[in-house]
C-alpha cells in the first residue's frame, strides 16, 4: 500500500507525495507525457535523443550532473514508448537541490549546438551496443513493425534508423521541447523522508513561475484487429535459432490486464511454468523459454519467445508452442496452478515496493494513467482472477490470427 | 523577492549512514545467525552461504561448483526437478543458487507467512540433493547454448580474456565457463563437489527483512538442525597470479565496435591504501561525472558509456577500466585514457573536483543502505571477509579523509606506466 497525498499547481503540474520517514533519502520523481509513440514516423528516436540532451544544460544552469552529484544525489532518465521519466535519489537535507535542477530545466534548457552534435554520437553507439553490435539485439526492430502497422508503437524507442538520429536539428529539438516539456504535461513525484507541507512550499517556489504550454492532446492512429497470422523469416549470423511470437492484448491500465498477466506467468515466467516442464524439460526442443508482456499504455504485446536446441526446426518448435497455447484456450486451469501464479504476483509486487524510488515511479505510472489510486488495486485485481477468466482472456489473445511470428534463423 | 535561479540552494554534507545494526546468534548446531530486521514491507530474504565457490574446483573441472549449485533445485531423494520448482513457486518463493569465486549460496526470497514451507525444502536441497542424469544433461545443453551466444558478444569476449590474463587460466579468479571444460564435466564431478563442498559443511545464515523472533524459531528449527560436520581439511594448494602483461587484439570481422579492458591486479579491502585508491578511482572513472566519461563520452562522443573499477575479492582485487567504443576510434580512445592517467599523475585534483566525489560517494554510500537487502549484503562483505565491525560506520570519514596529493599519489604508484594490461576485442 503506497500512501500519497496530491495537489496541482496553478500551471498544472501535478504533485504526488509519499511520506516515509524511515529513510535518510528522498526520491524525486518526474514523468512527461512523452514517448516514442509521440514521434513523427520521419524523426523516430526523437524522444530518447531528447532524453540525453535534457542533462546537457538548462537555461541558467550550465551542467545538470555535477551540482546533484555535488550535493551527494543521483540520478537517471529512461524513455518508453509511452513516457519519458527522470528520477533523483539525493540525501533529503538536500532536497531542494533537485527542485533547482528539475524546474530550471522544465522552464527551459540551453539549446547548446555542441550539446546536440556529441549527444548524436552517443545515441549512435548505444544503437550500436545495444541493437547492432549484440547477437539478436534488433529483435525488436524487426518484431515491432510487423506486431503493428498503424500504431506508432511500430519503431523501437532507439528509433527505426540511424539516419533520423544524425538528421535531427535545433530546430526540431526547440519544437519538442516546448510541445511536450510543459507543467501541464508532467507529474512530480516526491517521496521519502519529507512532508508534503515542504513539498508545496518547494513546488511554489520553483515550479509554479512556469508558465503552461498549449495542453497536448494525444491522437494517434489506432492499430486495426489483426485478422491474420504474420510471419516473417529472418536470416543472421547468430549461434542458434530463435523464435518471438507477439498477440495483441490490453493495455496496462485495463482491466483484463492482470488477468493477461497470469496467464503468461501460468504458460512461461518460472520453471514450474508450462512452456518450460513441456517444451524445454520433456520435450527438449528449446534452451530457454519463456513469456511476458510488453506492459504499455495502450495495447500491448504478450510475448512468447525462446532459442532452439540443435537438430531442432523452426516450424517444429512454432507449433510446439501453440500446442501449448492451444490447450490453455481449450481447457480450464486447475485452481491450485492459478493460486500458485497468484502467490508469485502477489510476493512480486510485495517486493516492488520495498525501494523508496519504484514506489515513486509506480505512484507517477499510475497518476499518468489517469487514477494514481490504480497503483493500489493491483493486489485486488490479482486475486479477483478466475479460471474463467483466465480462459476467456486466452481466447481472446491467443488466436493464431492474432499472431505476429519472427523466425530468428541462423545462417548455415 | 525575484528568485534567482542562476544560484544553487544551500546544502549539507553527508556524513552519517543510519545504518540498522547486524545482530549476531549461533543456530542450534552452531552455524552463526546473521539478522538484519527492517520492519516494513512483508518480505523477507534468507541466504545460507558457504565456502563452495569455484576456488575449491579442481583444476581440470572448471565449472563443477556452477554446477553444483545449480543442480541443487534438479533433484533430491524424494523430489524431481519439477516438484522442486513447483514447491518454490507455489509460495511465490523466488530461489536463487549463486557461485561466485569463493562463495556460494542458496538465497530465497518470500513472504514471511510462507516461510514455514520454505524452510523445510532449504534444508533438504542441503541434504539430500541428487545429481540426475537427465537434469544435468539439460544444465549442459542450456549452459553451452548461453556460452555460444555470450561468445558472439565482443563484451564478453573481452572481459573472459581480461582476468584470464591477469590471472592465469591455472587460477581460480582466471578461469571463466569454457565451452571444452563445460562439456567434459559429468554428473558425478558435480555431485562429488557437493559432497566435498556443501553437503555437512559448514555455513552460516543472513536473514533480512521483515523477520521477529517466529522467523527467526523457525530458522532455527530447520536450519540449525542441518548435521554440520568438521570443515572440509583436504589442502587446497594455494595458486600463484601470473600475469600476462602483453597487449591483446581479438579481431572481430564485421563488428561495429571494439571493447576494451585495460587494468591490473590490486589488493584486499583491508589494505591501508584501499579508500585512497576508492576515491582515486572514482575521480578517473567511477561515475557518471568521471574524467573518462566526460572526455570520451561527453566530449568525444566515442562510446555510450566508459568506466573503471575496483573489484576486490577474498584473496586478490583487480582494477578495470571497460569500454565498448565506435571501431574507429579504439585507439584513440585507449590514447585519451594514458592522458587522463598521466594527468591524474602530474596533477593534483582540484579542490572543487575532490569535493564533488567525496560528496557523491558519501550520497551514494547512504543511498545504497535503503533495503534490508542492501544493508545484508554489505555486512555480508565485512563479516565472511573478516573485516573490522567499523568498516561500514567509518567507511564515509575515511573517504572525506583522503586528500588531493593521495589521489595524485595512488596514480603514481597503482597506474604507472606498463603496469596495465590491454585486451581489446573488435578491431583497432
């Protein structure tokens, strides 16, 4: 259970604080209501550049790194399909260092040319670390296109080319900034050891002279029911053959969603798991296996996916696993499979909230859905799950023409 | 009053971890109890830890005590794999069966109601495990499939070739999983390592979280009834470091980058010179503000990230500078990192500098104390490494205490000149 209190600024920044006085630390937590769905299909990896720009300074603040690290904080950023959050640790007798730092940079940064043509070539080698320089690093630049052809959850976060990286200007990069970078297209987050009474002080003195931006409002092309299986075959110098499998699936604030959620922890999340006993331990056809779920804001992805044993073919290992899909859509799960699902949810999200900093970014995930009280009804919705519903959510998903199948080959 | 945003707020130096006491008590059959209760969320972690890492591996079984230990959940006398499995995971317990050079240990993580049927499954993998044919063929399969990727991986590659250089391959803290060694190893190795390693052996318990004196009976009850025998005696020849101190160039057709390890062997955490070297290390390429970040990444633009470390285990330490780097500018990169070296060597850290780091080790150091698990596994260092009980509560006074000419001086003494070695994988 995450307690919070809430309030809004006069520009329309939304405040969430969790109070917890048992640690020295405090956690502060801010989201935009920007990701790479937000892009234009020319320009994708934007959001993620964009990320890396906002440590390159803000408008009266040179260097955003080494005042925080001056003061004994940390900090990071990560961008979604859906989000873009940066988050601060810092000592909390120092708290106020992180509202200098984070409302200098949402009233506005420095727009540094410099900053721009070195944070390019950064973005240029993670792609290359990440997705080009790894064995099956570009999975997902090949399974997103072909899971979705009109949702802009089509191109991976990095981007769908290099070259949209190398083309962005300080043009598009001032244009980003003041669409998406606004009091009333964020949330803040502050947690630990604090009251909310310093908070709003803090807020008013730093965030509250922001002036809002033009309220953005998200319209984006929705992705069609799938109605046939896709296939793509895909030839690379990997050591072993691999297959991904994606169906569409509620988003994560919908109300099937922990329902989903079982269901992959029930089919491939731990060894007791079907996927595993069937098809890696008595049938021996793969070396790993496994199923989760994209988890994003809008319709995601339930994920199946595994590398294959020597001597064993892609088609026979794709049909090996809708053997196993199929029996779920067909047969009720036994009560004591389910509850067993419902313990390791429950132990899960148990743990999740034991550090300070993922109670905040839930708290701000689930503000940003629209309810932040959504953070505390998981645990409900896990135990309202029913055999029933398990099998209807199955059907629902699992239909072979709700498929998107990539064959990883490895080049002979 | 107009706010002045171009003026950093006042703030205040770190210079406590609030750090929640370690209390100590000896189980029923002697094994030490260590209990780190931090009343909040309803979880809780036990480890059972032993002297099994893969220091205790003959030398032609490398791999033997990984798989020990990861049998461990594939069988007992009364048990098959997948009832062992299904048993953990219906309590939504979480195990974990780890092997490091010179421990290993059987972690799990639940909630506290479920500790009751978690225990008794603990003490029989202890006891009773059993090495299946079948199980271990599987173990084989998985591992040598995971190595032929990690092989692929110029990352990999590099940091496999670093310690075995700056070890031996005849070392313990040298040797790394090797397709040949991993399918010559047989059931009975395993097993014979379980016997002779875990099985009756001594160990000791760290329990964290949310745990009173029921969790604590309940420990108790099942693990301090385990039979301990007298420690394994067989003598262990002590193996000597043989470093080899000639550059390394793996190529790598077709790869985009090159990735790079430079470093040297150092020593224990107990050594007098270990928080200077701490904070020498974090000025040149401990964090995100480092010199080599700043000048490779944030200058240059050569690589997504660039770091050094001090990795200290039982018997040795090493220090590592890592990197993956665009190919092209792999020698460029290995030039700035000598020219950063000889600066920190000629030059003493500016005041301003030095206050950062020290100030950012302090935060961090109190900021990395947040869970149960945290504070466990850091006791967890000082406790089986045998070092003083004020390791942890002076840890922040003697990194404030190391001065600008110290830093310049470890640089002298630890980065001379031809003490690194170099091993790059990708192509220069």
């Amino acid at each position: 259970m995450i307690q919070y209190n809430q309030f809004v600024l006069d520009n329309g920044l939304k405040v969430f604080v969790h109070e917890d006085a048992s640690t020295p630390m405090a956690a502060v937590n801010i989201l935009y209501n920007v990701g790479s769905r937000d892009e234009d299909p020319a320009r994708t990896g934007f959001a993620h550049l964009f990320e890396h720009l906002m440590f390159g300074g803000s408008k009266h603040i040179p260097s955003y790194d080494e005042p925080l690290q001056r003061v004994g904080g940390e900090n990071n950023a990560f961008t979604s399909p859906d989000i873009t959050n940066y988050y601060i640790t810092l000592p909390t007798a120092n708290l106020e260092t992180a509202f200098w730092l984070e409302s200098d940079r949402m009233l506005s940064l420095s727009f540094d040319q410099n900053v721009l043509d070195v944070q390019q070539k950064v973005v240029i080698e993670e792609f290359n670390q990440r997705y080009l320089n790894q064995p099956y690093g570009d999975v997902w630049l090949k399974l997103r296109p072909l899971a979705y052809q009109q949702h802009p959850y089509r191109w991976a976060t990095i981007g769908k080319d290099i070259s949209h990286i190398e083309n962005a200007t300080l043009d598009d990069v001032k244009a980003f900034f003041f669409k998406y970078y606004l009091p009333n297209n964020a949330i803040l987050v502050v947690a630990g050891n604090v009251t909310t009474e310093q908070v709003k002080q803090l807020c008013k003195k730093w965030f509250e002279p922001i002036p809002a931006g033009n309220e953005y409002i998200r319209s984006l092309p929705a992705e069609p029911r799938q109605t046939q299986a896709r296939l793509k075959d895909h030839l690379a110098d990997v050591p072993l053959n691999a297959i991904y499998k994606a169906y569409h699936m509620p988003g994560r604030f919908d109300t099937d969603f922990q329902t989903a959620d079982l269901l992959s922890d029930l089919l491939g999340r731990s060894k007791s798991s079907r996927l595993y006993q069937q098809l890696l331990k008595e049938q021996q056809l793969f070396s790993n296996i496994g199923s989760y779920l994209t988890a994003s804001v809008e319709p995601g992805l339930f994920m199946v996916q595994g590398n294959l044993n020597e001597g064993v073919t892609l088609e026979q290992a794709d049909a090996a696993i809708n053997a196993v899909l199929q029996e779920v859509t067909d047969q009720l799960v036994p009560e004591n499979e389910l509850i067993k699902v419902k313990n390791q949810a429950e132990s899960t999200l148990a743990f999740s909230e034991v550090e300070l900093l993922n109670r905040a970014m839930n708290l701000a995930f689930a503000a940003n859905a629209g309810d932040p009280d959504l953070v505390n009804q998981e645990a409900a919705k896990i135990q309202a799950v029913t055999p029933d519903s398990i099998q209807e959510i199955a059907r629902q998903i699992l239909r072979p023409d709700n498929s998107s199948t990539l064959y990883y080959r490895r080049r002979a | 009053m107009l706010l002045d945003r171009t003026q950093a707020p006042d703030y205040q130096l770190v210079n406590d971890a609030r750090l929640v006491a370690v209390k100590t008590q000896k189980l029923d059959n002697g094994a030490p109890l260590y209990l780190i209760a931090f009343d909040q969320q309803p979880v809780m972690r036990v480890e059972v830890n032993f002297d099994a890492g893969s220091w205790f591996e003959p030398d032609d079984q490398a791999g033997a005590a990984f798989f020990a230990w990861k049998m461990l959940s594939e069988g007992t006398r009364s048990r098959t794999s997948a009832q062992i499995s299904e048993a953990f995971d219906q309590y939504g317990a979480f195990l974990e069966l780890n092997n490091g050079f010179d421990r290993g240990s059987l972690v799990v993580y639940c909630q506290p109601k479920h500790l009751h049927k978690v225990l008794p499954l603990l003490a029989e993998l202890l006891t009773e495990a059993v090495y299946p044919e079948k199980e271990f063929d599987d173990l084989k399969t998985m591992t040598l499939q995971n190595l032929k990727v990690n092989f692929e991986k110029t990352s990999h590659v590099a940091s496999v070739r670093f310690r075995e250089k700056l070890f031996s391959r005849a070392h313990p803290y040298g040797r790394s999983q090797q397709p040949d060694s991993v399918a010559r190893l047989t059931p009975a190795d395993a097993q014979h390592f379980y016997e002779r390693r875990i099985q009756l052996q001594p160990f000791r318990v760290l329990l964290a979280g949310q745990v009173g004196i029921t969790e604590v009976a309940l420990v108790n009850q099942y693990l301090g009834a385990l039979p301990v025998g007298p420690p394994g005696t067989e003598a262990m020849p002590t193996p000597t470091i043989t470093t080899d101190p000639t550059p390394e160039l793996i190529e790598k057709a077709g790869s985009l980058q090159s990735s790079i390890r430079m470093g040297r062997t150092l020593f224990k955490r107990n050594h007098p010179d270990f928080h200077k070297v701490l904070v020498m290390n974090e000025v040149f390429g401990g964090y995100f503000g480092s010199r080599l970040m700043k000048n490779i990444r944030e200058q240059k633009g050569y690589t997504y990230g660039i770091s050094s470390n001090v990795g200290a285990f039982r018997e040795a330490g090493q220090f590592m500078i890592g990197t993956d780097v665009k190919r092209e500018f792999t020698q460029q990169t290995i030039d700035e990192i000598w020219k950063e070296i000889r600066l920190l060597q000629t030059e003493p850290v500016g005041d301003d500098e030095l206050m950062t780091v020290k100030n950012y080790m302090a935060g961090e150091f109190v900021g990395s104390l947040n869970t149960p698990f945290e504070i466990a596994d850091r006791y967890k260092l000082i406790l089986l490494d045998g070092l003083p009980a004020d390791f942890l509560s002076h840890y922040i006074a003697r990194i404030r205490a190391v001065t600008a000419s110290d830093v310049q001086q470890m640089a002298q003494t630890y980065l001379a000149e031809g003490s690194l070695i170099e091993v790059v994988v990708g192509s220069k």
